[in-house]
C-alpha cells in the first residue's frame, strides 16, 4: 500500500519562499510540510520515524532546505541527517 502522508518537508525562514514553493506545489498537485527553522526540520524528522497512518508509511522522500537559517543552516541540517 502506498503512505498518503506528504512526502516533501521544506525549511526556510522567509515566509514568502515557503509560500512560493507550496504553491509552485500545488501546481504539480503535491503538498508539502513547512517548517521555519532547522531544528524544526530535525523535529519533524524524528516525529516522522514514529509516525503511524493508516497504510504502510514511508519518510520523506525530498527535504529542500535554505541554505542560510538562524539557528541551523540547510548544510549543518543535511550533516545532522546525514
């Protein structure tokens, strides 16, 4: 079965560039997570490895990060995963 979570999680803290990529989105029919900070990349990351729907459940599949963010930029976050 296939997970009907959305399967992309953006990070930037301009709300103008999260509004921009949900809607260049929505255009291709895909939704995405947004998140204003690195940390809450990281916290969504760990809720998603605990996360139960309803099919089998998958993490996300794309992650777009801002490069430069206040407290962890996209290159500390992508370490941090990595």
């Amino acid at each position: 079965m296939y997970c009907e979570c959305k399967q992309i999680l953006q990070a930037d803290d301009e709300a103008f560039n999260i509004m921009a990529i949900e809607n260049l989105l929505e255009c291709f029919k895909m939704e995405c997570d947004s998140v204003y900070n690195g940390q809450g990349v990281l916290d969504f990351l760990n809720q998603d490895a605990i996360k139960k729907c309803q099919n089998e459940h998958q993490i996300y599949k794309l992650i777009i990060l801002d490069n430069q963010m206040p407290d962890l930029s996209g290159i500390e976050v992508a370490i941090k995963i990595r």
